[in-house]
C-alpha cells in the first residue's frame, strides 16, 4: 500500500469514525466517544485534509457543522455565557484562548 492510499483509507477511516460518534452525540444523546478523542480524530483528519487537499470531501466532518439535535432538547439560555475552549490541548494552545476571550469581554 502506498502512502496516499494509506492516508486515502485513514481519511475515510476518520469520517466514519466521527460521523458515527457525532450523530451518537447530538441524535441519540447516547454518546460513544470522550470528547478529547472525537477532538483528536477531528485534528488528525484536519491535518491530512490540508496536506491532502484532494482528499476533502463536501460530506466531510470538517466541512459541515454537527448534526441536527434531538428533539427532546430544550432551548436553555444561560444567563452567564457559556464559553469554548476551542479544543485547547495544550499550554500555549490554552493562553492564546484566553488572550482572545479577554480581548472580548
């Protein structure tokens, strides 16, 4: 096996992957995976979709936001807003969150 079909079989590997536990997720509420390692899979498959942009699909994880949710979710409005750590996984990746969120609030 070649290297691109190696990564071809990993990119599809990954879609189904997070395909899967992201309609788990939001759907079922049934979830099937932590969320560090849906966010690790989500990274890896954006890393091979830049270094290979011809394997980025429309239907792609990357490419689309979530699923629709459950229907027996309520609206909640919160009356502290909730923020994202915007998948920090690191100490340099967290203070460059946190100068952001300061330059907002």
């Amino acid at each position: 096996m070649t290297q691109i079909q190696s990564q071809v079989k990993r990119t599809e590997e990954l879609r189904q992957l997070l395909q899967q536990a992201s309609y788990a997720y939001y759907v079922l509420d049934a979830p099937i995976m932590e969320d560090a390692v849906y966010d690790q899979l989500y990274r890896e498959l954006q890393q091979l979709e830049i270094q290979y942009p011809e394997l980025t699909t429309p239907d792609s994880p990357t490419q689309r936001v979530g699923e629709r949710p459950a229907t027996q979710f309520t609206s909640v409005r919160h009356n502290i807003p909730l923020y994202s750590l915007e998948n920090a996984f690191n100490i340099s990746e967290l203070q460059a969150w946190e100068q952001r969120w300061r330059r907002q609030v």
